[in-house]
C-alpha cells in the first residue's frame, strides 16, 4: 500500500495592510521652489520609497489628498503623472501576487522601477547543498547518501523540464502541489518503488528547509 507524503510550507500571506502615499520630501537645505515628490509604498509596516522625479511648490501641495492643489495646467499634469504612477504600482503589486504570492513594499518598487528580483533558486540550492555535502564524505557523510542526494537532484531537474520546461525555478512558487506533482513523477515516470519516493520526498524536504530562510 502506497503512503502518501505530506510537506510542511512556511507560507507567505499577502497581506491586506498595503498602501502607497505620495509626500513632498524637502531636502535639508532646501529653501524655497518646488520640492521632490516622493513615493511611499507600504506593505505590512515594511516601507519602500522612490522620487517620482516630479516636483511642487509646497504651499500648492494637498498633503491630505497626495496631490497637488488647484486647476493650473501644471497641477493637473502633476495629478495626471501620478495617477498613472499609482496604476503602475497596484498593477506591479497584483503581478507579485499572481507570479508568487509574494508580495513585500522592495519587490512592487523593484517591479514600478523595472530592476530585476532574483529569487532563491532550487537547483542553485540543491547543487549547492550537494557540493558541501561532496567536501565532507567520510567525515560526516557516506559514500551512499551523497549518491542518493546526486540522484535526488537529477531527479529534481527532470521533474521541471517534464511538468514546467524550465532550467530551475524559483523556491516561492514551490507549494504542496508542486510536492504531490513530484511525488505523481517519481512514481508514475521514474517507476521508483514506495520506500524509495519516500527517501526523495525527504531529501527534497531538506532542501526546502535550506532554502527558506533565504527567501
């Protein structure tokens, strides 16, 4: 009879406390003309910022509101610039979460900003993980686990290209899933017997646990 395995996730939530502001942010020298408008985006409590590389006279500046005040040309395109800025940051926010589901205030800035996030990646773990392990046979390690680690990983990479066509793939978008997925592969692809999925599934966990507190 088969046995089934089950994973432990740390799982990020999304939270709901998110929330962007626009401020004026006056310089220490500053004495008179228009000041910097800059970006504060929130993201439970975590806060990120950047310069819009627009300005405002501040006795012009509707603080309550983030916007600038009156109907001048020049306020309305400050306002519109803005408003358009904002879209960008709740559309960056809801591709975080369709992508990953995680979301913090640095990668929706990173997102607005175009600079690339690099997540942790899980082959670039494993191999990782396996060389160490490669530097301590016959001190802390056999001959034998090491191999099965090595076997774990190919097993791991041909697991993504089978169900993803991908080279290696980001430690957030692995889930219980994923696991009950790789769990159907060695099984139903790679013919291994119970004991020997169950041997997989836990080497894998370990490389998960590795992996999370990098995240």
């Amino acid at each position: 009879m088969q046995s089934y395995i089950c994973l432990t996730f740390k799982v990020t939530v999304i939270s709901v406390n998110f929330s962007l502001l626009f401020y004026l942010k006056k310089q220490e020298n500053y004495r008179m003309g228009p000041a910097p408008v800059y970006l504060r985006i929130t993201v439970a409590g975590q806060r990120a910022e950047m310069a819009t590389g627009r300005g405002c006279e501040p006795d012009r500046w509707n603080a309550p509101a983030g916007r600038a005040a009156g109907t001048k040309a020049s306020s309305k395109t400050l306002n519109a610039y803005l408003d358009s800025l904002q879209v960008k940051v709740y559309e960056a926010q809801r591709q975080l979460v369709e992508a990953s589901g995680l979301v913090t205030a640095t990668a929706i800035k990173n997102r607005v900003i175009g600079k690339e996030e690099k997540g942790v990646m899980l082959l670039e773990v494993f191999q990782d993980h396996n060389r160490r392990m490669e530097a301590l046979v016959g001190d802390e390690f056999a001959p034998g686990t090491l191999e099965r680690y090595t076997t774990s990983l190919r097993h791991t990479a041909d697991f993504l290209q089978w169900k993803f066509q991908v080279q290696d793939i980001d430690i957030r978008k692995i889930d219980q899933a994923f696991i009950t997925e790789y769990e159907f592969f060695l099984r139903s692809i790679r013919k291994c017997s119970n004991n020997t999925v169950v041997k997989y599934i836990k080497n894998f966990g370990k490389i998960i646990r590795i992996c999370q507190p990098l995240c």
